[in-house]
C-alpha cells in the first residue's frame, strides 16, 4: 500500500517488482489515482510466494472498510514511514 500521508490518500496494489513498481508510481509514470493524489510513500507490503495469492490479498483489501486498512497499516508501520528501504531483495 502507497499513502500520500498519514491517513491520507491510499492505494492497494499488486506487482512482480515491488522497488521497481514504487519507483514508476514516484516519477509519475503510472497514471491515475497514485499520480492524482500524489501517492509515493510505501507504508505497508506483504511477500507471497505465488503471484495468485498477491492479487488474491488485492482484491480482498481493495473491499475492506478504509479503517481496517488503516489499522493494518498501523499495526506494521505506526508512523507511516517510507518503508522502501525493507523491501527483500
């Protein structure tokens, strides 16, 4: 999940390339809801091992009340810091 701030503005995705992926939504190469709002900061991910189960959780969180995605942000990441840097290699 990207956020433009605390509680601010927030988008779910899904991607093959996580690094690559944040970087294409922060030059503004991606058009749309993370370009309109200026959505850069990467607050919350999580690592699966098959790309069905990612896009799986996607939808799942895209249908999720905005509180429960705040709390799960919350929960990971109580400062909605830029966690880029934690993504794996």
């Amino acid at each position: 999940m990207l956020a433009n701030k605390p509680e601010g503005a927030i988008y779910v995705g899904s991607a093959r390339d996580l690094r690559q992926r944040v970087e294409q939504h922060r030059s503004g190469e991606v058009e749309g809801h993370t370009k309109k709002y200026n959505i850069k900061t990467l607050v919350f991910f999580e690592r699966f091992d098959e790309p069905d189960e990612a896009i799986a959780m996607e939808y799942r969180l895209k249908k999720w009340r905005r509180e429960w995605k705040d709390k799960l942000i919350e929960k990971a990441n109580p400062e909605w810091r830029d966690i880029s840097a934690d993504i794996p290699y």
